[in-house]
C-alpha cells in the first residue's frame, strides 16, 4: 500500500524523473516528503499541474525560481485539513507582511490537505549552531530576535490581522499543559501516578505560575519558536511551524527561542540577548514588563515553557515509544528548577523537581 495519497500517486505518475524522500518531522502528523526534479524548470511544471486537480485551491501563490529543482509537499492530517489549510496560508500571509522569512508557499488543495511549499534543506539552526562560533551564534539568534520583533510589533503600514490574533493561550490552557507534564514523567520516570503529597504542590506552585504569565502584555506567538524550527538556507534564517501561531504572554517567544533545550548557552550570552531583545520591544510593552518585573515575567515563562517541553518529550518516550526527544527531558527540566529557585512561592516545586531529576540522570 503507497504511503501517498492517490491524487499524489496520480500526480507523480505523470512527472518523469522525480525523486521522492519521505522526511523526518517533528512530533507532529503532518507529513513531509522532498521532490526532486531533474531538471529545475520541472519543479514549476509540477505545480502548474496540481491546478488540474478536480479540488479547491489556493491558485498559484508563487511559482519556484528557475534554479530550484526541489519542493516539498506538506500532507495534512485528515479531518479538518481544509481549515488547517487555510490557517497556515492565512498566518503564513500575516508574517509575509512583517517581512518575517518563511518558506514560500506555491499552491495549496484545500480539501486535500495538501501544499506544496519551498525546499529550505536540512540545515537545522539546532544543528549547526554547536560548530558555531561566538560572533556567528551570537548574530544568528540577533537575526530570530529581529524576526521575533517584527512578529509582535509590525509597524502600522504593514500590519494585517490573521487568525493568530482571534484566540489566546489561556490560564487553563496553561495549567492543562503543566498537568500534562507530571502524568507523562511520572509515568516515564517512575511508572506510576503523582502520589497525594505530589499533586499538592503542583496544585500550589501551578497557579502562581500561570497567573504570573497571564498578567504580560499579549502579543503575536509563534508557539514554538526554538532553534529546531529556524532553517538556515543560503545564510536566510527561515521560520517554519508557525501554524499553532496565537496571542500569548510577551515572554513566551523568547523564552522558547534562548531557553530551548536542543542548543546550550552560556549565562552570560543568553543574558545579553535578553537585554538586546528588551532594547527592541515597544517601549509601552518594556514599561509593562519593567512594571511586573522582568525577571519575573521571564522566569515565570521559563518553568512553564520548560516543563511543557518535557511533557511532549515524555509522552513520545512513554506512549510513542519515540526516544528521539529523551535526551531533552533532563536539560528541560534543569532549566525550570533554576527559574523555580529566584521565584517566590514556587520553593517547593523546585525541591520536588530536583528530587525527581536525581531519579534519570
């Protein structure tokens, strides 16, 4: 049985001399595979032909350059592919207006849950960033911070509202996802449930820190903005992923992107791009920031970001018996037990965390 759809079958079918390679996703069931033409204007001709296919379409937003000879083709999850379709060309527009770089998106079939969108390669910033020296890694995330800027504060000419703008990260959405960290380690790390005296201080420490987030300015959130979803192609560095994009805490970005536990930096680094990233925020949003408290703000989004992130990797390795993220659970879980100890309030969640981190390392 072919692992693609049958108008994709059908389509490949027609193009001669194409290679097709399935590539790894993330943790996600959207599906990718790379097509490679033999020839660079075959790409084009490719996605002239997906306008034959009897389904409703986004027409052509752009056609590849004459010297690509790949494209990759994004399958969507059955059961709502329309609307998932329409979201991600609908923020992908959003962040094309804020001159933030992204791949660009050639055609999508909306009924089919297909698109197919630019090649950015397999350059991970992830991946590259530990043969990275200072200066270069320094600049690199100078360049996520400037698109993370444009992200949340467009200017006025540019600005144009998209879906992102029409919900919000919630304190409930935010207390579920801590919850969802202590039912997945436990049962990774100790395979059983929180015992009673466990569930008490989760059931002290969560609130305040979620009420801490929910107080921060709300502004444009990528969601996922970590340097597994920045691409580097031909020294662009490209967002991907952004299709969960959502109001949220003005914290939450930045946290993700220098607290992420795929790339280690030094204190003294990750501090002086903070202090760059304040120096670029709206001066109205840096008085609120200044107001609550900066540290404060960020170490409240650093123990949930942090713990969300071993969440997902602990569910992967305890209901997917996916081990590709384990590796990240400790760091993850580090980081948050070091925002835990300036944080008022949270003195016994850090305890309890660093007992349980003793247990896998």
């Amino acid at each position: 049985m072919s692992e693609y759809p049958d108008f994709l079958e059908t389509l490949l079918s027609r193009s001669p001399n194409i290679d097709v390679s399935k590539l790894k996703g993330d943790v996600s069931t959207r599906r990718y595979f790379r097509l490679r033409f033999a020839e660079p204007g075959n790409a084009r001709d490719f996605v002239n032909a997906c306008l034959e296919i009897d389904a409703v379409h986004s027409g052509i937003l752009a056609l590849p350059d004459e010297c690509e000879s790949a494209i990759v083709a994004m399958l969507l999850p059955p059961g709502g592919a329309a609307r998932y379709a329409r979201a991600i060309l609908d923020i992908a527009g959003y962040l094309e207006s804020c001159a933030v770089p992204i791949p660009k998106n050639y055609i999508a079939i909306y009924d089919l849950g297909f698109l197919l969108i630019e090649d950015l390669g397999d350059a991970r910033f992830c991946e590259l960033a530990p043969e990275m020296s200072d200066r270069v890694l320094v600049d690199t995330y100078r360049k996520a911070i400037s698109s993370l800027i444009s992200m949340q504060f467009p200017t006025a000419e540019s600005f144009r509202s998209c879906l992102a703008h029409s919900y919000s990260f919630t304190e409930k959405r935010f207390l579920w996802e801590l919850d969802f960290f202590v039912e997945n380690f436990t049962r990774l790390a100790f395979k059983r449930e929180p015992r009673p005296d466990e569930r008490e201080i989760f059931a002290t420490s969560f609130p305040i820190i979620c009420r801490e987030m929910m107080r921060q300015p709300m502004v444009f959130t990528h969601r996922d903005y970590h340097s597994r979803n920045l691409m580097i192609k031909n020294d662009r560095l490209c967002i991907i992923d952004f299709q969960d994009a959502r109001l949220g805490p003005i914290t939450y970005d930045i946290v993700s992107l220098l607290f992420d536990p795929y790339v280690t930096l030094r204190q003294e680094m990750r501090q002086e791009l903070i202090d760059h990233y304040m120096g670029l925020v709206s001066p109205a949003f840096r008085a609120k920031l200044r107001q609550l408290g900066v540290s404060r703000s960020i170490d409240a989004s650093v123990v949930q970001r942090c713990l969300k992130a071993a969440g997902t990797y602990s569910y992967q390795a305890a209901e997917n018996r996916n081990s590709e993220y384990s590796a990240f659970i400790a760091p993850a879980i580090e980081s948050a037990i070091s925002a835990a100890s300036h944080s008022v309030g949270l003195t016994d969640l850090k305890n309890l965390l660093t007992r349980w981190l003793s247990f896998i390392e």
